[in-house]
C-alpha cells in the first residue's frame, strides 16, 4: 500500500477557540467544501466532538458516482487538535490532523492528512491524475472561503463566528 500525504497550512485572525467552535461543528463543513463534491451530512452531527464519535457523509468525488464515507473522531484535544479516521468511503486509508495554534495576530490552522488509494498500480496512476488534483482543488477552496468567512472586514461587522 502506498501512503500518501498532503499538508495545508492557512493563518487566520480569529482566536483558536473561535477556529475550534467553527471546525468541530460538522455543518460548517458543508460551507467550506465545493458544491461540485454534492456533500451532505447522513448522521453523527449535533453534539460535541469526543473520541469515538461517528459521523456518516454522502459525496461525490468523480463521475457523478455517490458514496458513503463513514468517519470516526479518534483522538480530541480541545482547542489544540483532532484527528478523523475514515472507516468506511473512497480511500484505501484517511488519516486527518486538524492542528490550531495560538499566535499573536490569529490562530494557525494545519490539516495534516495521509491517505491511501484503492487499486494498487492503477490506484498510484489514478492518484497521481485525479485523487491529488482534486484534494487539492478541495483545499484551495477551503482556504479561499475560510480566507473570506474570516477576513478582518467580515469579522468586524459581526458576521462571524
């Protein structure tokens, strides 16, 4: 099995508890991700994040081909990190940190993701011209929409968090 990984890094000027009330809130996903990937929550959402706890999506991540991605919240260190392991979905393995650290201006926020393609050799061809593109697509427009939600402007006529 070969492993891959992908890290995302984007300061914000918010507090880390304010990232962490925005990130832990499962329907705040649905903001942060493109319409393209038809996302929607099945199960799991509505309480805090502890260890142990499931979430169920439906998404469509190439050809129109819907599946679910079952996720596990494994390990919460509130307002520091936490980690979501996918159980059941489109990847061989998903491992996914999300990392917030305190600094003077704002907060860092760090998604540290491994992953793993099904397929073996077709699965690495297949990452290489579809599965990394499109996470990647899926992160530009996470940092571009967190990048708008989250501007100064924004922030100072009370519209978020």
């Amino acid at each position: 099995m070969k492993l891959y990984d992908l890290t995302r890094t984007q300061h914000l000027p918010i507090t880390r508890e304010q990232a962490w009330q925005f990130f832990t809130e499962p329907y705040n996903l649905l903001e942060i991700t493109p319409e393209w990937l038809d996302f929607r929550i099945v199960s799991g959402s509505g309480s805090r994040l502890y260890p142990g706890m499931i979430i169920s999506f439906r998404v469509t991540p190439v050809f129109r081909l819907t599946c679910l991605w079952v996720t596990e919240i494994t390990q919460v260190d509130a307002p520091h990190f936490f980690v979501d392991e996918m159980r059941f979905g489109p990847y061989r393995f998903w491992h996914h940190q999300h990392r917030f650290t305190a600094n003077a201006d704002g907060v860092t926020v760090e998604d540290i993701i491994h992953y793993a393609v099904k397929g073996g050799p077709v699965g690495r061809l297949l990452n290489r011209f579809l599965v990394r593109p499109k996470l990647n697509e899926i992160f530009s427009f996470r940092s571009r929409t967190l990048s708008t939600l989250f501007k100064p402007e924004t922030l100072q006529t009370g519209a978020r968090p």
